[in-house]
C-alpha cells in the first residue's frame, strides 16, 4: 500500500469529529519544523500530502490518511491510517493553545483503541527536547507504545548519527510504555525510510 495513491481523510480538530474506529492507525508526533510534513510526504512517495511548514499558530487538527482505493465501510477497510497530529512546541504559543493541543492529543491517544503506535520525531540536531518528554509522558500514562525517529540525519555528522541514537536510548530507557528499537531517517537523502515503511507495515490488516 505504500506504492499506492493516499488520500486526506478529514482532520479532526476535537473528538466528536473522529472517524469511527477502522483499520489500525499510526501516528506521527513532533515539534513544529521536525520535519513531519517531509518524513510523511517522503514515506508516501507524494509531496503534496502533508503540508509541509505549518504556520505556527494554525488550527490544530489530527489529519487522516489512508491508501486509495478501499471504499471505507466495514467490509472494504483500508489495511492502515496514518494520523498526523498537530505540531507542538512553539515558543510563543500561548497557555489556552498549548492546553487545547494537550486535550486534543490526550483524549485521541487515551480513547483510540486501533491506535497501534506513536512515531515520536526529534530532530537529530537537537535531541530530545523537554517538550518532547512532556509528550512521551503523555504516552506512558495512556499506555501508547511510540518509537523514537530521529529525523535530518543529513545535517550532522555521520559518527554522531550511532551516538545520538545510544544517547536517546538510554534517556528513556526507563519509560513505563513500550518503546522499540530507534530509527534514523532523513527525507532529503531518503534515509531510514524503508525502515519505517517495515515498521508500519508491521501493523497493517490484509
Ligand atoms: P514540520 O513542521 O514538522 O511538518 O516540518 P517540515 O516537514 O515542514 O520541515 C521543516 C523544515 O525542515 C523544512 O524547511 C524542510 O525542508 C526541512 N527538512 C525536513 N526534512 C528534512 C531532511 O530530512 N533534511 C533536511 N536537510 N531538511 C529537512
């Protein structure tokens, strides 16, 4: 399904405007400008999809996809969903964006019994942010499992690629939810995708 056509589902932008439950969902989570708008849009070979720099400050949505051509009711699923969830982290967003975002988010991960994992993206120029352990706290305590994808592995050196990635390891090592091996990608160089793509793959339906 990777080779086929995605199409946007809807975005969602609070929990009454939710899909019903269907295939299994994935989802993507990171800082604005991690590059989540490039990593989806590489994985699915497709460069419009995901819309790439978000304005901060934008309408928070859980955006929907899935792979074209499956009718959507019970008998004619999708084998998967990929949900791109809203951006986090601006520096300016004030208290009542960053609260609404957690609801948002809290509530899907909480409530959302086909989600099937959480790609949490951190940039490898930077690391695990406090913001983003704020977000795998919200994580561990639905009970979500997520795995760590580092994204831009371009844009620092390849040494220090095998050792940010020891590093993020072990930082969290000691986190109540399951959390499998790291991956490593960059969109630019097509790095690490076909990883992903396994990893994804791994929870599809049919
Ligand atoms: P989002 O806000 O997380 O959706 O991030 P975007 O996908 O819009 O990317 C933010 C910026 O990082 C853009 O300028 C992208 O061109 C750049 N970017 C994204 N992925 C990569 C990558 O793998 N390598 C490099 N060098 N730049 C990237």
């Amino acid at each position: 399904f990777f080779a086929k056509p995605w199409i946007f589902v809807r975005g969602v932008p609070s929990m009454e405007f939710l899909p019903p439950e269907g295939p299994p969902e994935i989802a993507f989570a990171g800082r604005s400008n991690v590059g989540k708008s490039s990593l989806i849009n590489a994985l699915l070979g497709q460069k419009g999809l995901a819309r790439t720099s978000n304005t901060p400050g934008r309408t928070q949505e859980l955006n929907f996809f899935v792979p074209d051509g499956f009718a959507g009711s019970a008998a004619d699923l999708p084998p998967i969903a990929l949900v791109d969830m809203p951006g986090y982290g601006y520096a300016q967003a004030p208290k009542e964006q960053v609260d609404a975002w957690t609801r948002l988010v809290f509530d899907y991960l909480r409530g959302r019994a086909r989600l099937k994992r959480v790609f949490v993206l951190v940039d490898s120029r930077h690391g695990l942010k406090p913001n983003d352990l704020d977000v795998l706290g919200l994580l561990d305590k639905a009970a979500v499992s997520y795995q760590i994808v580092l994204t831009k592995t371009d844009k620092i050196k390849p040494p220090a690629i095998p050792k940010l990635m020891e590093a993020t390891a072990k930082a969290i090592a000691k986190r109540p939810a399951a959390h499998p091996e790291i991956l490593s990608t960059s969109s630019e160089k097509g790095r690490g995708l076909d990883e992903l793509r396994a990893a994804i793959a791994g929870f599809a339906e049919r």
